[in-house]
C-alpha cells in the first residue's frame, strides 16, 4: 500500500494511511545523529493527545529513533482541534505514518471530554525514512461502530462515542542509516496496534492473532520487527466486575490468572514453526509453501517441526503439535480454526515482567494492569526503562526500549 502524502485538515477515510515528513534535509540540518547504535524505540499510548505540550516534552527528552504511539486525534474538539500526527512530527523533526480507525462524528451525545469533529488513530514515527506501510484490516471485529447512534442497542449509543470506522493496525517499514556495525541496516517491520477495548479476551485474542499472521506472512522479507501497542489486556481482578470491560465467557473462566498472562500461557508461549523456503520442493513434487499450505488446510502436525516456548520459561512444548493449539478446547465458536492457527508465536520476545511491569493504574491504585507491548524479533534488548509514572502526560506509562540488531533466524 502506498500511503498519501498529508496536509493537515484535510479529509481521510478509517483505513486511510497518510504520512508527513518533517525530517531535516541534509543541507540545513546541524546536530544530526551518528548512525543508530543501538536503536531506541519507544511505545506509548497518548490518550487522545489531551496533555500535548508534555508529551512533546516528553519525546523530545526520549529522543527516540521510531516512536510508536496509539491514540492521537486529528481535528477533534475535544483535544482542541490539534493534528497531532503534522504537529508531533514538525515538533521532532520526524516522519510519520497514520492510519485513522475512527472519524470521531461530532455529535451531542458526547461530553465534552469527548467531543469528536475529526479522526483517531495510531501512527509509527522516526527519524529515519519509512519506506512503506500497510494495514492490517482486521476481520475480527467485536463491536461494529458503524451502527447508528440512534440504535438504543449500539455501541456508539451505549458508550456515547457516534463514530464511523473500525479497528485497525499499522505496520510501516523503516530504514535505518545504519547499525552498530557500520554497514547498511536491515529495514525494521514496526506494527503500531490498538485492540478493542470493549469486549473482552477471546475477542482480543482473535485480533492480536491477525497480526501475529501478518507478521508472520512478512518474515523473510523484513525479519526484523517490532511488535508494539496497546493490546487493552485488562480483563482480571476489578474489571471482571464491568460487563462494560469483560463480555465474553473468560470474565470468570479465567479466575486467578491475569489477562496477560492467560495470553502468554496459550498464546505467547506457543511457537509457530518457520516460514517455509517458497524455492524448495519436497519428495511429492509440492513446493514448501504448497506444502505447509496443505498441512495448515487440514491442521496435520508436522512431522519434524516440535514448538518451543519463547518466553522466559524456556521449556519445551513437544507435545503440541504443530497445527495444534491450546486454544482448541474452547472450541470453534470462540476461537475459529483460523484463530487457533494464527495464534501462535513467530518468534516474538518482550522484555517485562508481565506480572510486575503495568502500565495503567486505576481505581487509586487498586486496579493495574500490563496493556503496553513491546514484542521484537531478531534484537537483543540492551537496555529499557518506563516513563510517565505519575500518569501527568497520558494514562497510560511509556516503554522505551534499546535494541541492537541481531542476524536474522529463520
């Protein structure tokens, strides 16, 4: 996908990648950095843009390399009509790519906390060039924001949000100058993702394993990749109370666990095997895509390929076949087959305690919660810290992140 060139105030459609290059040119520029070593990436969920002045301030002190941020708004009332997307990049001298979920429709069912007029969405920035992007559309959809807000049984009715629009991810391709090495960088796959909030686990789940297979799809030609969002992995403790939070069956199923954590347990902890060489044929004369292809169809475990545990366990899952999934008991109806195929890790890592390391805090501290990701492939993490402790800047806390690159494993 070819994403537009932007002027602020202008119309987009949900969907719509837009992009804004505010980068120095190399004759004016002064004070340009050395080449990336390592790369510093950041992850943050601005929460509509609403304290816009500490979050440039926030950023310009990170300085990071790409900067992954969910929640900013394009022309909306509520956030004083800023376009956080022209305003962020020309403040940081970056590039950036948008992609709008929602247009927020004015309407006088909103507060004023509240008040739409423009778009909502993620973006990707850096101060290296983005050389692509794309969506991934997501046909999982738990709530259909589309319907009118005249409709008592709606979303935008119930939550008092009239917006047109759905869940989208972006995933924009960037090229760095150059790593540690010296030598030309690998171009970095980054996915900025916001997963529904209003639902519940397995409807989360069902997307987050739409972005897994993208990914995955990706991997020989970008193997390394950056994973980041706000995955809204709260349903547990306090939440469990909300219908508003929890919809689905795993509100009480899931007792005595944490959202996080049931996803590492049967999602994150699942391998998924390599994708196949599409070149290499096999005995019967089927290429290796046309054979994975057929052993995927029919959900046959592989005969040589065992799953390993990714995460910090580091134990051995041979028993899990590999078109098998821990998420088959609860059935199709929950996890359709092609969730339960996709759901599986391609070779993700993330750095914090998923039990410890919250990045939202409510209640007055009685409620917490890890809904901030940072998965990376074919890095090794160096160095990370969390920001925005006292909550003045955004709700949610900041994940900043030093990687450097490691040789692509495939």
């Amino acid at each position: 996908m070819t994403a537009a060139a932007y002027t602020p105030g202008e119309a987009i459609e949900p969907g719509q990648v837009v992009m804004v290059d505010h980068r120095p040119t190399l004759s004016t520029a002064t004070g340009l950095k050395p080449p990336v070593t390592p790369l510093k990436v950041l992850q943050w969920n601005i929460e509509r843009g609403y304290q816009l002045d500490r979050i440039l301030a926030t950023l310009r002190a990170e300085s990071p390399d790409i900067a992954v941020l969910q929640e900013l708004d394009l022309g909306c009332e509520r956030s004083g009509g800023t376009d956080q997307l022209d305003i962020i990049a020309r403040s940081l001298g970056w590039q950036g790519a948008f992609v709008a979920e929602f247009a927020e429709l004015h309407s006088s069912r909103r507060s004023a906390r509240d008040q739409g007029g423009g778009y909502h969405g993620n973006a990707v920035f850096s101060r290296f060039p983005i050389v692509a992007a794309h969506v991934v559309s997501h046909r999982y959809q738990p709530v259909d924001w589309n319907a009118p807000d005249t409709d008592v049984t709606s979303a935008a009715y119930r939550h008092r949000e009239p917006r047109r629009g759905q869940r989208y991810t972006l995933a924009a391709v960037v090229q760095p100058d150059a790593c540690q090495y010296g030598a030309p960088a690998p171009p970095v796959l980054v996915y900025s993702a916001h997963l529904e909030v209003f639902c519940g686990l397995s409807h989360r789940v069902c997307q987050f394993a739409e972005i897994l297979d993208d990914a995955y799809r990706h991997q020989r030609q970008y193997p390394h990749q950056l994973l980041f969002g706000d995955l809204n992995t709260m349903a547990h403790s306090w939440a469990r109370l909300s219908p508003k939070y929890c919809q689905d069956q795993f509100r009480w199923r899931s007792l005595g666990t944490s959202e996080p954590r049931w996803w590492y347990n049967h999602v994150l902890s699942v391998a998924r095997p390599p994708l196949p060489d599409p070149t290499a044929t096999t005995d019967d004369g089927l290429s290796a895509d046309e054979k994975w292809a057929t052993q995927a169809m029919i959900h046959s475990p592989s005969p040589t390929e065992g799953l390993v545990t990714v995460g910090p366990t580091g134990h051995d899952n041979d028993d899990i076949g590999a078109y098998d999934s821990p998420l088959a008991p609860y059935g199709p109806t929950v996890f359709p087959p092609d969730v339960q195929r996709m759901a599986r890790n391609p070779g993700f890592h993330e750095p914090w305690d998923i039990d410890q390391d919250f990045t939202l805090r409510s209640l007055h501290g009685l409620y917490q919660a890890k809904l901030d990701w940072t998965f990376y492939t074919n890095f090794t993490c160096v160095g990370k810290h969390m920001g925005n402790h006292d909550y003045e800047a955004s709700d949610h806390k900041y994940l900043a992140l030093q990687l450097a690159y490691q040789a692509a494993k495939l």
